[in-house]
DNA sequence: CCATACATTGTGCTCGAACACAGTATTGCG
DNA sequence: CGCAATACTGTGTTCGAGCACAATGTATGG
C-alpha cells in the first residue's frame, strides 16, 4: 500500500539514487546488469514517481498560447474565456501563463497574423480554434514541425496531429431531426442555411446530412425537405420570400447559431405554429427560447470545449497524461425549461 | 508577474523565513510591529504559497470514505464508480485513500450499519447518498460533531450543514412538462408515481408540483392531469386498469426511473400514439427509448454528481479550495439521437 | 609501472513550505 | 549584580525527484 520512493528503490537494489534515477530517465552509464535488475524492480514494484516531488523541483512555468476567435466580433466565443479561466483556476498550483491571441473570424489574413504573434510568444503549448479549413491546416502543419503539441476545438480538421474537441456534427444534425419530428404531425421542413461572413460550410453540410438521414430512416416518410441557403446580408428579405413561397411548411431547422433571425420573422409575421430548431445560446436566441418561438436549441457547449481543451494541455504538462485524440462532446438538447444551468456553466 | 516565496518576502520584511511562516500560520511569538508589517506586505504582493512544495512537504495520506446505495440491488447507482474513479485519476498525483461502503437501498438498518462501519475507518471528508431522510439527518449530526466534512448527492437534507450536490427536482418536472406540451396536441396526460422499495417520495412529489407548475402558468389550458400511485410489487395490473379507464390518455410521466414498466405495457398493448417521458438512463429504458416507445428521459447523471463530489472534497483536502454548499447539475434531455455519448461519459 | 582515459557509481544540493530547535535580547526579581 | 524566565528571532532539516559533480574502479598506452 505504502508509495516507494527512488530511496527505497536504491536501497532494494543495493545501488544509490543516483543509478536509480539514471535507468529511470535512461541517461545512460549503467552497467547492463545493473540496469536489468533496477528495470525489473521498478516494474515488479509498479514504481509511481511522486509528481507533487517533481514539479517542485522542476519548478517550470508553462507557456500556452491560444488562437481564437475574437468575441467582439462574434458573440458566440464568448463564452470560451470563461472555460479557460475555470481550467486555469484548477490548476493555479502550477505556474501557467497564458497568452490568447484573437482573431477576426471574418478575415483569413487576421487569422494568419496572430498566428505570426502566437509564435513569437514561444509556447510550449497550443489550444486553437482552426476556423479556416485551409490556413489551419497550413498552420498546424508549421506547428508539427516546431513539435509543438496543439489541442484543437469547434473545427476538426482531418488528418491532422493535433487533438480535437468538439461534436459529432452529424449526429448533431440527426438530434435535431428526432426533436422536429416529435413536435410536428405533418406538412413540410426546411433545413435553412444562413452563411455567416466566414465559411462553416463542412459544419452546415454535415448537419444537414444528418437531420435528412433521420428522415430517410424512417419508413413511409414522404413529407418533403426543402432547403434554402442565405447569404448573411440578405437575411431577412429573402427568409421573407422563402416563407411566402412555402405556406405549408411546420417546421425549420436552422444549422447555425442564427435561428434568431428566423425566430424575429416568425414572430412578427405571427407565423408561430411554425416549430423551430436552431443552435447555441446567444441571448437572442435564448429569448426566443423563452417566449416560445424557438422549440429546442441544440448547445454545442463552447465554454466546455474550451475547458477541457486547456485542461488536457495542462495534465499533459504536469502530469504527463495522454491527451485523447478525439473528444467528443454530448449533444445537449435545451428548451425553455432546461436553459438556466447552462448559461452559468 | 513571479511568484513570491516565502524567502523573499522575509528579504523583503528584512526578518527571516521563520518570522514569516509565524506570521502565515498565526503560530504567535512575533513583534507587534513586526507582525503588522509582515502582513501589510503580504497583503500588498498578495502572496500566495505555493502549494505544490506545501502538500510535498505536509506529504500526508487523505483518507476520504464514501456511504452509497449497492447498485447490485439498483442499477441507477452503478456508474457512481465511473464518476469516482474519473475524479482519483485526476488527482492520482496525491496519496488518496477511497473506502466505499455500500447499503441497501430498500434497507435503512443497513445504511446505519455500513455508516457505524465507516466512522471506523477514521475518515478525513465523507460523499454521501443520504437517502433515508429521517436517519441521514442523525447521521449527518453525527458527523458534524466529529467535525468531519460531508459532501451529499442526490438527495437534499435541507438544514443541514452538508454541502449538497444534484438536481432541482422541481424544475426538472417543469423539463418533463415542456416536453410533454411540445410533444402532445391535446388528451389527457397522466402524472405515475412508481414507488420504490426505499421512499423517494421528496423527489416524486417535487417533480410532480414542477409539471403541474407548468401547467398552471399556460393560459388557456384545460386538458386533466391525472395522477396515479402504484406500489412496486403491483405495477403492471395497476397500469393496465389505469390504461383502461383511462382511454383518452395521450401523455405519461413517470417520476422516477421506472418508465420502462409503463413502456412494457404501452409496447405489448400496442399503445404506442401515448407519448411517454422518464427518468434516467438504465438499460432497459434506453431500449425503450431507442425504439420509440419512451420519446423523452430527463438524465440526473449520477455519474457526475459522485464525481463532482468527490472532486469538490479532494479540491478541498489539497489546495484548501471552499466546497459549494449547494451545486445544482444541469438537467439533460435525452433522446434517442443523443443518448450514446451520455452513456460513457 | 604509472598516467590517463573511460565506465560506472555515489553524494549532495536544489525546489518552497513547515516546523523543531537553537540562539539572542530583554525584563524581572532576589 | 546575577540569573532565570520570557519574548522574540534565526537556522537547519525534511519531504521526493532531478541533476551536477565528485569519487570510485578498470583498462589501455607509453
């Protein structure tokens, strides 16, 4: 029961610490024989270094440096620093600085920037958001070969080395399927695209696949599926039109954080038989959720995402823990009832 | 931006690094003056010690004991293991000592006999179900005047000191509530209490006023809500004559995590247009769930509660971190699109 | 045969906090 | 004045791991 310490183990062995700790750390100028044996018995004792012990002589202070999306300029980040400041609260033993480094997410060239900032603050670690398919990809890459680990959130992309947090973004879309066909009898759905400036298409098709595969599952289904893609400036004239062209739709599902704008259209438009599922807890759409205009929010949970991203980083620098290749989130359903909780945590 | 030790401030102070420590841990036998000005400096750089080197040096073993249902005698109870263990890898780089002690869930002689077999295990914190609300209340006391900190889930014993971690039960049946307008049209809805062997009568009864809550507050709703007490032992010819006199029913509510009873009876008297919202992911209301019979399960995640409370402790026992007196976990919708991950996690 | 290179092993200090104990100064009392 | 009690203050060791450096022992070449 009781731990060993290097002490113990020199003394098992007849050799002193200092042999001990040499096969440990295999630093060499050990006798083959000698080593054998120290090898078997820390194996045989299933030897545990104290990590308290080796932190405090070691005494390091850890960089981490993030690459995020500026929260001025798009709300839904904001909740983000909050996760990490939890994360960073965790572990205020351990001397960890940080240094975000916030980007327009409207603009590749911002991105590109506070990258360039992000690596003249030499960290050992790197939490980011690779929001831009192709520059991320450039940009992980140069990562790699500094050998700098990086934990990924929001964005997977493929094939690369870093570690990813985030949601199946298809099953997101087939949640979002089940819950619209539990509230609605009949008549006709839309899956309603709204572009944001910057491009989340692999988002937006991936949910969509998975909110038509729901529906192509179930036998006898024959309702139609209609699709409608908006470009962010236009929203309202065309959503307009688009409802004016389809008087028997019950039923949108909107595949990004903007369902508020159709919840504003509906509202005014008194259309509020029409059921609508969107994404994330903006305070507009959370108002919508409230009053009723909005059915069901689907939470993609960024302030965890971000929490846990740092707080992988973290067990790794400290206590050498594996960082997973691949976390994904629950998908949380929320409704008018359920909504307090998680606009706190 | 560094960090201060305690020897730079005794340089600081011009005293050495005992004075120092003196002053830190009110040990007496410093100047007046010499106090006070140790402390203003301290206060001034806001020092903070570095606990990695105090809990090398304190090097003690935390023995935590935890008082909780036998989930070989209910299964909800089985993945507080997972939860528990989750929060011990996590601190693994601390020397923590875990006694379970398991009671009979129908069995309240058992839970004062597995609670005298941990006083005797020397406890320094203790997690707690305290389910039986008259004896967890003695025992409780108990504790207090051996001063030892207690953390309890699931159930609140209010007016006690114990910090309590779990659900708003009351809300949790406004979730029910909602979910149930926004699936069903109109018919009438049916409140089931199954009773357990053990009372959760507190539990039942809070979640029902929750979904009547609801209810009340919608202008313009006239459908019933009926209720409906079954005793365990009699379940499935109580519910078939429930069923039969009760033809118009459309939505069933089963306050606790025995909807599976009622989606047996629903599935083989082919009643599947009642919709039908439960508690908790067992196995067997999963499979209802994933085959359409049960449409909604409200998720308490015990596996989260058992861990966050012993994460709560052991925060405490290490870095003298403050234990929330109250902690209440978001409530999850589950369907059957969004079940998977919550089964893991 | 001794000096030197080389392989191997042991010793001792460090990280920062905690605390026992030794040391110094001041006061009171016979 | 002297001696002890009291009131402070400073020193040194410990926790376990990591690492620099000292200290062994062995072999090789001149």
């Amino acid at each position: 029961m009781k731990k060993y310490t290097i002490k113990d183990i020199a003394e098992l062995a007849g050799v002193s610490k200092g042999t001990i700790d040499r096969v440990i750390h295999k630093r060499g100028n050990v006798a083959k024989d000698v080593e054998d044996k120290v090898k078997q018995l820390l194996s045989d004792i299933n030897y545990q270094p104290n990590l308290i012990a080796r932190n405090l002589k070691n005494n390091r202070i850890y960089q981490i440096s993030a690459l995020l999306p500026d929260p001025q300029k798009d709300a839904y980040w904001q909740v983000c620093s909050d996760g990490m400041q939890q994360a960073l609260s965790e572990f205020s033993a351990f001397d960890i600085r940080m240094n975000t480094f916030l980007f327009d997410p409207t603009d590749t060239k911002s991105f590109i920037k506070q990258h360039k900032k992000l690596l003249d603050s030499t960290p050992d670690m790197i939490l980011m958001v690779p929001l831009f398919y192709k520059e991320a990809k450039t940009v992980l890459e140069e990562y790699k070969s500094l050998n700098i680990q990086v934990c990924t959130f929001n964005n997977q992309i493929d094939a690369s080395a870093a570690s990813f947090i985030g949601q199946d973004l298809y099953q997101s879309g087939r949640v979002a399927a089940k819950l619209m066909h539990s509230i609605i009898d009949n008549g006709d759905m839309a899956i309603i695209h709204i572009d944001e400036k910057y491009k989340n298409a692999v988002h937006m098709q991936e949910k969509e696949k998975g909110f038509k595969s729901y529906f192509e599952d179930l036998k006898g289904f024959k309702d139609d599926i209609l699709k409608c893609k908006i470009r962010y400036t236009e929203t309202e004239d065309k959503l307009r039109d688009f409802l004016k062209d389809h008087p028997n739709l019950t039923g949108i599902f909107v595949t990004n954080s903007k369902a508020f704008h159709v919840a504003r259209l509906l509202e005014s438009e008194n259309k509020n038989h029409i059921k609508l599922v969107g994404y994330d807890l903006l305070e507009e759409n959370v108002r919508f959720l409230k009053n009723g205009v909005i059915d069901f929010l689907i939470h993609q949970n960024p302030r965890q995402q971000a929490y846990l991203g740092l707080k992988f980083l973290i067990e790794h620098l400290v206590f050498e823990k594996d960082i997973p290749g691949q976390y994904l989130l629950p998908i949380d359903i929320i409704n008018s009832e359920n909504v307090k909780p998680f606009l706190r945590a």
